[in-house]
C-alpha cells in the first residue's frame, strides 16, 4: 500500500480560478510549501502555484517562468531576489511533487530549497540570498493558482492536491509522503 493522493482541484486559467486566504502574522523567515502540481495546458506560460502580494511590487512568490523552470520570487521593493532551477517542468501527463522549504536564517545558498518529486534540486539559472523577510505569512491575503495583483503571472492551469503550507518549520519531502 503506497498512499492513495484522493482528490484534487482543478484549476482552469480561462476561468480565473485560485483560492485565497487571509493568515495571522507568521514566521516570515521560516516557512515550507509542499503541493501535488499537474499541469494540464498552456506550455510555456508562467503562473503563480502560491503567493502573498501585499502591495506594488512587493510580494513573495512560488511560480513558473517562462521557460517552465520552478521559481521562488521576493520583490522587496528596493530588492529582488530569484532562485530558479536550470530543469524544467515541461510534462502535462504527469504530477509533480513540489517541496519548497525557506529559511533565511541558514547560510547563503541554504536559505531555500526545492524538492521535486523527492530529489532536491541544486542546479539553478539564477540564484540570490533573501537578505529581507519573505512576504509570506504576512497578515495579508495568499493565493493558490492566482494572484490577479500581477498581471503578467497567468492563473494555473491544472490540477492540485494535497498542498500545505508550514508555518515555522523549513521541512524536506520526507514529511509529506512516503516510498513503498
């Protein structure tokens, strides 16, 4: 018995679909995001899998790019920082398990780490240090699949399951599943 992922939620970009929360004031420096992603149209486009946009041009966020490679973007204001991998994510036919675990109290290069589908990814395009608290967990609205703020981030397209978010804790894809 390897574990069954029921249910999912489909998210149609035509439509303008996503989902948004409110949360108290968190941990801004330590924080995991963890989702079953399956992207079912639209290659190439770039969309947001989950955010907080808190006003012009500060906002924290886990997307797309362009070129379909994974990003983790914090626009501070006076200060951008990108870390995205030199992979992309190109298959429509298959899910994806994406672990995004933050903490910017650690060492350069340490501060964020992607994990998909339990392999940690350390080959990136571009890659920055966060010298600032993330937006998430701010005391502002998070989206999942949308944030209609940034217009030039599509809605997702596909399916999500299973998607957590962590407060206070920076965990690896061993807390969200297991292999059989």
């Amino acid at each position: 018995g390897a574990q069954v992922i029921d249910g999912s939620l489909k998210f149609d970009s035509t439509k303008g679909q996503g989902l948004k929360r409110t949360f108290s004031l968190g941990n801004r420096k330590t924080w995991t995001w963890s989702g079953w992603v399956k992207k079912l149209n639209n290659p190439g486009s770039e969309f947001v899998l989950f955010g907080c946009y808190t006003a012009v041009d500060i906002y924290t966020i886990i997307r797309t790019r362009g070129s379909e490679a994974l990003a983790l973007d914090t626009d501070t204001g006076p200060g951008t920082y990108y870390n995205v991998t030199s992979k992309l994510f190109r298959d429509t036919n298959s899910w994806y398990h994406i672990v995004i675990a933050v903490d910017t109290n650690l060492s350069s290069g340490e501060q964020s780490k992607f994990y998909i589908n339990g392999v940690r990814e350390t080959s990136f395009s571009t890659t920055s240090d966060l010298s600032a608290d993330t937006y998430i967990n701010r005391a502002e609205v998070h989206s999942i699949g949308l944030l209609t703020e940034l217009n030039n981030y599509g809605p997702f397209d596909g399916l999500m399951s299973q998607c957590y978010f962590i407060d206070g804790q920076a965990l690896g894809p061993e807390n969200f599943g297991y292999t059989d």
